[in-house]
C-alpha cells in the first residue's frame, strides 16, 4: 500500500504471484520498486491490492537486469529447474541460461543487501541435491553468505502472538546477506529451524480462530458440500458413531479399506504382495473380525457402500479421542476420506483439497484460506471464480512466515537492520491488520 514516510528500504518481487512477499516485507517498512508475475489472473489481483502492476515474465528474458531497478532486497519464490551438469562447474556458470540464474544476473548486477528465496521443502531432497549445491554455490560466489542446511520452516510452527497461522506448510527457505565472495564462504546456521517457537506447541492451535461467522459468508451456497459428499460424509459418520457407542474407545490408526473386510480365518495374501499393502489387509481383517456384527449392520444400512467411489470406501482416522466426525476436519483424498482435529490443516493446495469442516459441513472459504495465508481481510480477490482464488492461495507464500525470516536475517546482518527491527513488531498481524 502507498506510503508518505520514506521506506525503511526497497525490495523487489520476483515470481510475485498475488504478494505474499509483498506483504510482509511491506509490513517490515520496505517499498517494493518492481514486480515480475507471469499469470495474468494472479497479476491483477496484484495490481488490486498493491496498487502496482507487475511486469510480465521478465526474469525468463535473456538480458532481465535491463528493466529492474536497484533495490535493497531480492524476494524470489522461484521454481526449481534442473541445471546442466556439463563440466559440473557446480556454481553460477551451471546456472545460466535458467530461471535462477537471471536471479544470480540481478544479483550480479544490483548487489542488493539481502536475498530472500523461498522454493518447496523436496529442492533440498536427494533427487534436487545437484540443483541444491548449484544454488548454494552460486550466491556464495555472488558474495552471499547462505547456509548449506536448509532452513525449513512452517506457519503452524509460530505462535499466534508471533504471527502464526494453524496451517502445515513447511517451505526451504534460502536467505542470504552480501558480505563479499570470500566471508561468504564461511558457513552458517540456518536461518530458522524446524521446530516451534519459544516453546509453542502446535496442537494448541484451534482452527476457530480463522473462521468466519456463518451469518457473514457471502454466498455461502458455494462452500456446502453436494448431495454426493453429503453422503458420503453421513456414511463415515455413522461408521464413528456406532463404534463409539460400542464402546471403541480407540478407532483404527491404520487406513480402513472396506473392500479388505474379511474375516481373519479367511485371508489369503499373495506373496508378491507389497509389504506396506500385506500389513495393512491384515490389520483391516483383524478389525473386521473383531467388530463383525457392528461392520455388517452398517454396511448393510448403507447398501454395502455401493455406488461409493473406491477412494470413498477407504477412511482415514487422525483425529485421536475426538467423539465424532462433526468434531474434525476432513479431506477428501484419492487414498479416503481423512479425519484429524480442528487444531490446523495441511498445506492449502487446489480447490479439490480444500479443508472441509465437520460442523458446520462446509469448506473453507477463499476469506478463510486467506487467512492462512496472513492475508489481511482488506486483501480481496475481485472479478474472479473461487477456484482462480484458491489457486493463487495455493501457490503462494505465508506472509507470515515471511515477515518472522526477514527479521530473524535481519538481526544477523548488521547494523543497518536494527532500527528496522526496533520499529516493527514480532507479528505480522500487528502492522496488517
């Protein structure tokens, strides 16, 4: 959003999606002086909420240092791509000609004080691991000074006074600060570790805290589930229901595959069968035995679940000691229906995974999965279907997240951050909200 004060610094926004860089370093003081952002949908809601209009995919351009201006900070979500291992130069010269080596160029040229990178967690993974020391190599020779451990880190794990949101979504971040080629070969601790902060504890979260009143969502016809998912969720709710009234006091940890119910005495298991498959069919058959004449009942007073797709006959329960399905969350996934408490969902990722409440039955709105995103409610979506909304959200980084790595490299970069770090709060939600 505009300002009247001289920024605390500039930063640029690269692969800038709808701005979840944007928003916290933003919310840190900084002014961003250029955007880049290829999707035209997530362009314009860009432009919408921060009044400026990204530039089209610049950073694919041969020669992108052309039309960035200088700045302070680089924030980059960047995708991943395989680099050449021609020579293996293991260093910048491997990285040219991709994506990420246009971020090395701007680099090269604007030395700019920080960089902010952020990719998913698998970059770090042992497929990735030539990309991984590609990377490394490559801002430490541009004289920045990175850790070779990957810092991970997820919403869930800060705590709400600190900003955080009740979602998992652990993401690498590669954050670095220009200290010149040869300090930066020194290495140094992650950033941040993975693990809660000052002590917080993630199953305290409570995923209320983010939702809308019924009586305020627009539209709410949107979020119910249809007739077919109505069923289907009333078929594993009753399933719940009866053993608890049996008295189970502990429902199976283990996937329920329906199509595996038979009786103990009679399973056969092929020997080329998988071992993961093999224990699962057992512990099914010993279910079933056990519980036979309740599974039958509810099976017949559902039509054995024909008609159920076969990832709706499979039914997964996380949710511990909770009384019922109404008191979780589900998903619907291709290996079942999963159950877990209402402490904080996975990873936002497209409109079929959307989280759906047990009570009320619905999904989650684009406001509420805004929200778990450290998205301030002022920030809106305009003009565009849900599923575009859900997308972008999907795609994009937790400001909050953000906002709390920025600051920890900023308390390790030097003076010049300090009167930035006194100035802004330990929260996000304190300076958008």
């Amino acid at each position: 959003m505009s300002s009247t004060a001289a920024p605390a610094f500039t930063f640029i926004d690269l692969f800038a999606g709808i701005g979840g860089f944007h928003a916290a370093l933003s919310a840190l003081g900084g002014e961003c002086v250029y955007a880049s952002e290829i999707d035209d949908a997530a362009a314009k809601i860009y432009q919408h909420n921060w009044e400026m209009q990204p530039a089209g995919d610049i950073i694919a351009e041969t020669d992108p240092v052309v039309k960035v201006p200088p700045h302070d900070v680089l924030a980059a979500g960047f995708p991943c791509q395989p680099f050449s291992k021609s020579g293996f130069q293991r260093g910048m010269d491997e990285a040219r000609g991709t994506l990420f080596g246009n971020i090395c160029s701007i680099l090269l040229e604007h030395r700019p004080s920080m960089v902010l990178l952020e990719n998913v967690r698998n970059i770090a993974g042992p497929r990735h691991a030539h990309e991984w020391d590609v990377i490394i190599r490559s801002l430490r020779q541009l004289g920045y000074q990175v850790s070779a451990t990957p810092a991970v880190f997820s919403p869930h794990l800060l705590p709400p006074s600190m900003g955080g949101r009740p979602q998992v979504r652990e993401r690498i971040f590669i954050v670095g600060t220009y200290v010149g080629e040869e300090r930066a070969q020194e290495d140094v601790e992650p950033v941040v570790h993975n693990r809660p902060i000052d002590g917080w504890d993630p199953q305290q979260w409570d995923l209320g805290t983010i939702l809308q009143d019924e009586d305020e969502i627009a539209d709410r016809a949107n979020y119910e589930l249809t007739p077919t998912e109505q069923h289907w969720v009333k078929v594993w709710s009753e399933f719940v229901r009866r053993l608890r009234a049996a008295g189970v006091e502990k429902l199976p940890g283990f996937p329920v595959w329906v199509d595996a119910f038979i009786h103990l005495d009679d399973l056969v298991i092929h020997e080329d069968t998988p071992a993961w498959k093999a224990n699962f069919l057992r512990k099914n058959a010993q279910f079933y035995t056990e519980h036979e004449s309740l599974l039958n009942e509810w099976l017949a007073d559902f039509d054995e679940l024909n008609g159920l797709p076969s990832s709706r006959r499979k039914f997964e329960w996380q949710a511990q000691d909770a009384a019922s399905l109404e008191d979780c969350i589900m998903h619907f996934r291709p290996s079942g229906i999963r159950a877990k408490r209402p402490t904080y969902v996975p990873a936002l990722v497209a409109i079929t995974q959307t989280t759906i409440l047990g009570r009320p039955l619905r999904r989650i709105t684009p406001r509420e999965a805004a929200r778990l995103q450290s998205l301030p409610d002022w920030f809106d979506f305009p003009g565009q279907p849900d599923s575009a909304t859900y997308k972008q959200l999907g795609n994009g980084v937790n400001a909050g997240v953000v906002y709390h790595v920025a600051r920890a490299q900023m308390a390790r970069s030097g003076d010049r951050w300090d009167r930035i770090l006194a100035a802004t709060p330990e929260s996000i939600d304190d300076v958008l909200d």
